[in-house]
C-alpha cells in the first residue's frame, strides 16, 4: 500500500511547505484510512501498527519537551505513518527523513547563511526518504 504513502506525504508537503501548518482534517482523514486499511485489509499485524503508531507518540513528546523544536504536525504526521507502515518499516524513513534534511539544513546553513534559527518543512524529506526505501 505504498500509493497511500506517498499521497498521505505528498499532501503533506504541499501543506508542509506552503503554508508550514497541516490541517487537522488531513490528519483525521489519513489516521481513518491507515485504521482501516488494516482492520479491513489486514495489511499488517496489529503489533506492527501499535509499535508504528508509538514511534510516532515518542517524537510528539520530543516536540512537546523542546517547546517544538520537531513540531506537533510531524509528530502527527509520523504516528499516522507508523500506522500506515507499521513501526519496522517506519525507522530506515525517519533516519532517511533526518539524514537528508541534516544535509539541506547544513547546506542552508553553510551556503545560504541562513539562521540557525529558520524552520523548515519537514514532510519534502519523509516523502523522498520514503520513496527512496521504497525503491531499495
């Protein structure tokens, strides 16, 4: 079920980067349809989902002990991820996720001189990591 994947994180990045805020119906919609493609579809064993969906909970809790240095719509957008993929399938995406925007941050950084301090979309990277493990 990779196409709902990618949709869920392609809408995410054009939320992502236009407007830096994702819509809670967009998180409500997807968190029902990754329920339920695997109540129904039994895509994936219900240990898979639950240790998905937690993985996701540890990074909301990161956002919310570093006053959302990780914002509240990643940590979101990851639980409905880890319940989409399920939580062994999420990992190679997130270290992907941060590897690639490590590298954008610091190329910003070096090369752009932007401020330490600038945000960035975080969705453009779990999109491409996903994609890239995908095709692994």
């Amino acid at each position: 079920m990779d196409w709902v994947e990618f949709v869920f994180l392609g809408i995410g990045t054009y939320f992502d980067i236009k407007d830096r805020e994702l819509p809670v119906k967009f998180f409500i919609l997807f968190g029902i349809v990754g329920i339920g493609m695997n109540l129904v579809g039994k895509y994936q064993s219900f240990q898979k989902v639950l240790m998905g969906g937690c993985m996701g909970v540890v990074f909301l809790a990161v956002g919310w002990i570093t006053k959302e240095a990780i914002g509240y719509g990643d940590g979101w957008g990851l639980v409905i991820l880890g319940i989409i993929k399920g939580g062994q399938e999420l990992i190679p995406v997130v270290f992907g996720a941060f590897l690639l925007g490590g590298i954008y941050g610091l190329w910003k950084l070096i090369v752009v001189r932007a401020s330490r301090y600038e945000t960035m979309p975080f969705y453009p990277f779990l999109l491409a990591a996903s994609v890239g493990v995908s095709l692994l």
